[in-house]
C-alpha cells in the first residue's frame, strides 16, 4: 500500500510540475473551493486573468472541468465543485 501511495504522490508531484508557481497556487485555491471572484480578489487580479490561468491549467493538464482536475490530482474539495 505504501508503495502505491508513493507512486501516487510522485506522478501528482510530476503533473504539478508541468504548472508555473502562479499556477499551482490557484489549484491550492480552487481545492479549497474558492471561486474565480474570490480568488481574484484574495491574489489581487482580475477575475478574467484567474479564468486565463485555469484555462492554461486544464490544457497543460488535459482536463475540461474543475471537476477533472481535482480528479487528476486526487484532491477532495472541501466545497462542492462548479
């Protein structure tokens, strides 16, 4: 188990890395279940540039919805998902 769970973390860790920092930043957001708006205001930039982002972070990581993407990263959002 604790073999798998390593392997598990190593390719979450390898498809973080495909993200720039800002980037990787507004998945901690998005996970927590902050919205577009509020993550905008939390970083101090424009709702449309969080979109900007979360477009460049679904196509670097394949992905169409939030949903998927917390998916792929196995991450268990602590609010319901758009």
């Amino acid at each position: 188990m604790q073999v798998m769970e390593q392997h598990e973390a190593k390719r979450i860790e390898r498809l973080l890395g495909l993200l720039s920092a800002r980037e990787r930043q507004l998945v901690k957001y998005f996970a927590t279940g902050y919205s577009n708006v509020e993550i905008a205001l939390l970083l101090n930039i424009a709702a449309t540039t969080v979109k900007v982002h979360k477009g460049h972070i679904y196509k670097k990581l394949g992905v169409s919805t939030l949903k998927d993407l917390m998916l792929l990263l196995e991450v268990k959002p602590t609010h319901p998902l758009e």
